[in-house]
C-alpha cells in the first residue's frame, strides 16, 4: 500500500464513488443515486504512469447539518483531508457553483496540501466550457471529467501524480495477516476495530447499519503486521433482497473471501442468536480461519472490568457456543468489550495465532506417523473390509488441506474423519483454523485389493 494518499471531497451526489471506481478500476465504492451513501473512508491503491498511491473516498461533506451521524461523516472526511497530500475536490459541473460547495471551499483554503478541482459530469463541450466558472474558489486548477464515460481521467491523473510528493512506497507483504471484523448489525464490530487502533477510524453509531463498505486498516502489534478489515452488518438475504444494504452484505461476504481469519463478534448482552451461527456458518464455508469474540461482556458481568470477571458466566456463554456451534468448534472463545478495553487485544492476539496456523504446515513425515498411529489403534473395517491408508500429504494451506491416499474412498466413514482430525488436533491443535480431509482413491489400489483376495 503506497504511503501517498489522495482524498476524494465533495458534497454528496457529486459522484465522488465513481471517480473513485474509475481511478481505482474497480467497483469498490457502493455507487447509488441515493445522497449519503458513502459514510466511512474508503481506501484503495491505484497506479498511473509508473506511480503508486492510495485514493480515499468520503461521505459527502454537509457542513450545517446537525444530525450527529452527518457530523460524523464531515468529520471523517475532514480527517481524510488531514492525511491528504493531494486533495480532489468534486463539483457538479451541470449544476454549477452551488453555496455548500463555496463553504467546503473554505475549509479547503486551510489545508496544507494541493487541492485539484474536479469538475464532474462534464460529458459535452457546453459543460465542459462552463466548468470554468470553477476558477472561482481560487484554490487550485479546475479539471472537467466525466466519471462515469471517462473522459478528461488522464489528464486529472497526469496532474494528480504531478502534484504528489516524492516518496517511496511501502507494500503490504505476503506475512500480513487479513482479519475480517464481521458479525450481526450493531454488535460493536467499529467499536472493537476503534478500540484497538486508540483513534476514531471509522465511524461508530447506535445506528444499525451504520458501516456499508468494507473499510481496510494496516495495522501493527508485537511486531506482527494485521489488515484489519471492518464489514457491514451481516442480515439474512431475504430481508434484504433489492435493497442498498443488499449489496453490502455482499461486500462483507467479499471481505470473508479475501480474509485468513473471520472474527465473528457476537452481543454478549443480547446473547447467541441465528444471526450469529449465519455468520459464524459463512466463515467456516469460506474455510476461513475462525475467531469468536464475545463483545459487550462488561454488561453481562459486572465484575469484568475490575480483573475479577466471574468464571461461572463465562463458562456457561462458552457452553452455550459450542453447543450451538459445532461445526466451528475449532475456534477460540474471547470475551472482551470494545467500550472498556477488556479484552481487546486479545482478541487480536488470538486472531493473528489463529491466522499463523491456518497458513502452518505439518511436515509429511510427522503427519504419516500420526495418522498410521490412529489406524493401528482404531482399525476401520466395513462389511468385512478394512480400510487402508497408504500416504498422507498437506497439499495445500489456508486453509490447511490434507489428502488421504486409501485403497477404497467408500470405507471412509465422516465420523472416522473426525476421529482422524482429532487424533491430528492432538498433536498440532490449530486452534482457530479449519482442517480439511480429503479422501483419494491410491493409484494401484485396486489391484493391491485383488492380490490381496488371492
């Protein structure tokens, strides 16, 4: 990720989304005719003639507003503009000069940074020409664009690349560990991300519903670098259907596929509900890693924030999870609170265990031991054949992938899989990742078989 960074600012329903789509050259930013529809920052790399650096899309800026959910979205692009070092201020070329874009000109005369006047919607010579009523604000050239066709892009990105510092880039390394925030609506998920970072990065709201993209952050601890990915709300599909947040849980269920680790924050006030295991389910068919994070907990014991929390709630919250919870029995339990900090860091520190074992490899040699151990001490044996494991391998990892060579794939009963696994997990426990069997067919099994029978 390039440490230039470029702020897209404007009113809302300028199109600054899709400028940001087109600069970045993919639909990332939700695009709708409906104002206010980007509400956090939204950060993307982008690429022009042999330069590096990452685009920031914002809310639009209402600057008279006092819903504090409006205050909050100026305030995130007010903070994008501080980190700026090239700002893309966006105007409606067709509508022209309109008094909320002469104020947030004025905020813009403040900033420290060039500022580019990105006329939008100019998809005929007339506007084009028009646009230049622009030159008004006296805060930097004027570049008519259309957004959506195009047109007048590279030359807007011939100047922005111009306008940025010289500086070298840093790159997020293969090593960094992708952790999806994800869980029902209003369960704290930008809390818990807030509290680990100490900073307001994204927005957080008593609001359902209040997070619609997917906001990445890089971040660093004990000298291991995370990706921490904050996602929408995840509802069932049917309450959705047609709707804006229909596509955000898309982008969410985007940010599982891209994740190593899923961190499923469940409201430990409101306690397990479906929404929950439909989350938990949709990580685990991802095969991604997995992490329970029980937020809220400072409501449900009152002695949590005193360093004596009661052993008897835990244990029974942690019953309750596996229990209704099997099928990611793998992953590890943490209670914490995002208003508090109880808890906080670890549930990063479990996440980032969890993703070094979904990527950890267990040699071939040691992995043939285990599982020749298990068959010689639980045979399996099926209408008077018995079933035969030539050779095991990893084939693949993240998530780790074993592949079992057998003489007949029909005698692998799944509960002598898990058997399998567990003997497995009793070695190398893996807590946090998936481990997936595989059965194949050994070549030459077959007649291995028949000179057997002879």
């Amino acid at each position: 990720m390039s440490t230039s960074l470029v702020a897209i600012v404007g009113r809302p329903n300028v199109g600054k989304s899709t400028l940001f789509n087109r600069l970045v050259g993919k639909r990332i930013a939700i695009v709708e005719d409906t104002p206010g529809i980007t509400r956090d920052r939204l950060y993307a790399p982008c690429d022009w003639q042999g330069r590096s650096f990452t685009v920031i899309d914002t809310g639009g800026i209402v600057l008279d507003d006092r819903d504090p959910l409006t205050s909050q979205v100026r305030r995130q692009a007010e903070i994008a503009i501080e980190e700026a070092d090239v700002v893309l201020f966006m105007v409606d070329a067709p509508e022209g000069i309109l008094d909320a874009d002469r104020e947030i000109a004025d905020v813009l005369r403040r900033a420290a940074c060039p500022i580019l006047v990105v006329a939008n919607k100019a998809d005929n010579r007339r506007i084009e020409t028009d646009a230049a009523e622009f030159h008004e604000f006296g805060i930097g050239p004027v570049y008519p664009v259309s957004s959506v066709h195009g047109h007048g892009i590279a030359e807007l990105l011939d100047a922005t690349v111009a306008a940025l510092p010289v500086e070298e880039s840093a790159t997020e390394d293969d090593e960094t560990a992708r952790i999806a925030i994800v869980g029902r609506p209003n369960v704290g998920k930008s809390s818990l991300i807030n509290s680990l970072l100490g900073a307001d990065r994204v927005i957080v709201s008593d609001i359902p519903g209040t997070t619609r993209d997917a906001i990445d952050t890089l971040v660093e601890h004990d000298g291991q670098r995370a990706l921490l990915i904050d996602t929408a709300g995840i509802r069932r599909a049917g309450k959705i259907q047609g709707s804006v947040e229909f596509y955000t849980v898309l982008r969410a269920r985007s940010a599982i596929e891209r994740a190593h680790v899923g961190v499923v924050v469940i409201d430990g006030n409101a306690g397990l509900l479906d929404g929950d295991l439909r989350v938990a389910g949709l990580v685990h068919e991802a095969g991604r890693g997995c992490v329970l994070a029980v937020n809220k907990w400072d409501l449900v014991d009152p002695y949590s924030d005193s360093g004596r929390p009661t052993r008897g709630l835990i244990q029974q919250m942690s019953r309750e999870l596996s229990d209704r919870l099997p099928f990611v029995a793998y992953a590890p339990h943490v209670f914490c609170s995002a208003v508090s900090g109880l808890g906080v860091l670890d549930v990063l520190d479990t996440a980032l265990e969890a993703a070094a074992n979904h990527a950890m490899r267990i040699p071939t040699g040691e992995l043939n031991r285990l599982i020749h151990a298990a068959i010689e001490e639980r045979p399996r044996t099926h209408h008077g054949r018995r079933l035969r494991i030539y050779y095991a391998t990893m084939a693949r990892v993240q998530p780790p992938v074993i592949v079992l060579f057998v003489n007949d794939p029909e005698l692998v009963h799944f509960s002598y899989l898990r058997y399998l696994e567990n003997r497995i997990r009793e070695a190398y426990p893996l807590p946090g990742t998936p481990l997936v069997l595989r059965i194949r067919r050994a070549s030459g099994a077959l007649d291995d078989e028949k000179s057997r029978k002879r």
